[in-house]
C-alpha cells in the first residue's frame, strides 16, 4: 500500500526519519521524479540520519558515490541520469553493491529496476514549493 507525504524542504529531518522507518530491513532505495525534486537532497538528508560522515554530492558523472558512517559502514549512492548501457554497471562492479547488505541509493533506476527484489520504491513529484513523495508503491 503507497504512503504519500506532502512536505518543503524545512521538513526533510521528519520525512527523512518517517522514510527510515517505512523501509524497515530494505537497503536498496529506488528513487523516480522529475529533475530538480530533490532527489539527491533527500538522499542527503537520509544519509545523515544514518551517520554519514563524508562528503554528499551527487555522483552524475562518476554513476556512484561511496559515503562513509561513523560506524565505518558504507552507503552507495548512484546516479544513472547519464547511463547508456547496462554494460557501463558492470565495468563498475554494480552487482557487488547492490548484493553488498549496505545501504544503496539509486536515482534515475528506471534501467536496473525490473532486474531488482526487495526494494524501496519512492516518487517525487512538485507541486510549486511543496514536494509528494510516494513510498512503498
């Protein structure tokens, strides 16, 4: 069953909190929305609650990020805006992350998502300021 949550920017800590809990024990996040949602902004702020103590930008050019926490555990964070071929995520070993147990948070998966199980499925959408986000679809 979808949950929807309409929020601004000032409220990303609680739905940041709110996504964490829905999730339960799923590590691979599959985020859609239109460029300019906030995407990567609410990966940031996901990131955060987890402890990531690097460094956050989006990794539109390199396909992947690797975060570090403060308990040493990674998370991956990927951008396939830019992604040709399923052969480009071999060349980087994409398998290896997504079987890894670590948190993997991936925009733009319209290309790998039919290819994953137990995934945590979440839309942006705009609507002037206010952002919906639908989870768990």
């Amino acid at each position: 069953m979808p949950n929807t949550i309409t929020y601004n920017l000032n409220e990303l800590p609680k739905v940041a909190s709110t996504l964490l809990q829905q999730a339960g024990s799923r590590k691979i996040w599959l985020f859609k929305g239109e460029m300019g949602t906030g995407k990567t902004t609410l990966i940031k702020e996901i990131c955060k609650q987890l402890g990531v103590v690097s460094n956050m930008s989006s990794p539109t050019f390199a396909l992947v990020n690797t975060y570090e926490t403060t308990s040493g555990k990674p998370v991956y964070h990927f951008d396939l805006y830019r992604l040709k071929k399923m052969e480009e995520l071999a060349g980087i070993g994409f398998s290896e992350y997504i079987e890894s147990g670590n948190y993997c948070f991936i925009e733009w998966p319209e290309m790998v998502e039919e290819k994953m199980e137990d995934v945590f499925n979440l839309k942006i959408e705009m609507s002037g300021n206010t952002r919906i986000l639908i989870s768990g679809f």
